[in-house]
C-alpha cells in the first residue's frame, strides 16, 4: 500500500491503531531508466536508500511540520 501524506491528520490516520513500539523505516527510491535496468540482476525498478527520520522544526505560524532525512550510506 503506498499513499502520499501531507498532513499530519493523513500521517495520523495510517498510524492511530499501532502500538508505541513500532519502528519508523524510511526510504528514498528512484525509479530506474531502462538502460539501468537492463544491467541490473533482478529486473526491481528502483535505486533505494535507507535514510533516518529527524524532527527540524515546527513552524507554528505557517502551520508546518518540518521533518528532515539523512541518508545512511553504510547501512543496510
């Protein structure tokens, strides 16, 4: 199931029934040309990257949650 969040009522939704101890994991994919694919093992269309979830800012008057990503290059 994948679906865009853009609020936190949708962010919300997804997670209002899960217990505190799940996990966040987040990635960052490309979709791949089809000249890369064309070298890959297994024909999966996209490059991922496992990345940390960070709390930046709040934005208060603006109304904006701002969470931030850094790419774990050695993991995974």
């Amino acid at each position: 199931m994948s679906c865009d969040i853009k609020t936190v009522g949708d962010l919300r939704r997804f997670i209002a029934n899960l217990s505190d101890d799940y996990e966040i994991e987040m990635r960052i994919r490309r979709r791949l040309t089809d000249e890369e694919l064309k070298y890959m093992p297994y024909p999966y269309p996209y490059e991922t990257e496992y990345t940390t979830l960070e709390f930046d800012d709040i934005g208060v008057s603006d109304k904006v949650l701002c969470l931030g990503v850094e790419l774990n290059k050695n993991d995974k």
